[in-house]
C-alpha cells in the first residue's frame, strides 16, 4: 500500500469534493431551470439559497486547494484546480448571461 502525505491527500479529497459540488451544481441547475417539471411562475427562492451556497463551498474548497498546492509546488494540482477554477467562473458568467 502507497503511503501518501498528508498535503497530498488533502489536495485529492479538495478536488474530488470540488468536482462532486460542481456535478451537484449543473444537476440541480439543469433540473430547475432548463428541464423542469412545469412551467414555473416563479423563481424558486430555495433553489437559488441552495445553489449559492453550493457555489460558495465549491469556491472556497477550489481556493484552499490552489494555496496548498502553490505552497507545495504541485503542478499536477494547481493546473488542476485553475482549470476548475476557470470552468466554475465561465459557468457562472453563462448561467448569469442566460438567466439575467
């Protein structure tokens, strides 16, 4: 068994939470807003409390995860996390040109 530093576990379990929040993110974001049910009179306020707040984590754990691998000079992990970083940013312009 591969004994992995404790920085190095820190920046996989980073990402994959990263990456889980962002899936989570698109789901709930496609199943409201451009696949939903019936026709909505109204903005579901719950909806976008949730997605805020998804979207606040996902920031904050994408940040933490570039410090720790700047600090440490890991290129395979601060490529990965600009790249989401990047995407997350895009998605949010998108969704805020679409939507208004």
């Amino acid at each position: 068994m591969l004994i992995r530093s404790g920085k190095i576990q820190f920046l996989f379990w980073t990402a994959f939470f990263s990456v889980f929040l962002y899936i989570w993110l698109v789901a709930i974001g496609l199943q409201t807003f451009v696949f939903p049910d019936e026709k909505m009179m109204e903005i579901p306020q719950n909806t976008i409390v949730l997605m805020s707040i998804l979207y606040g984590f996902m920031v904050l754990a994408i940040l933490a995860g570039t410090i720790v691998s700047v600090m440490i000079n890991n290129r395979f992990y601060t490529k990965f996390f600009s790249a989401a970083l990047i995407v997350a940013l895009v998605t949010l312009l998108l969704t805020k040109g679409m939507f208004g």
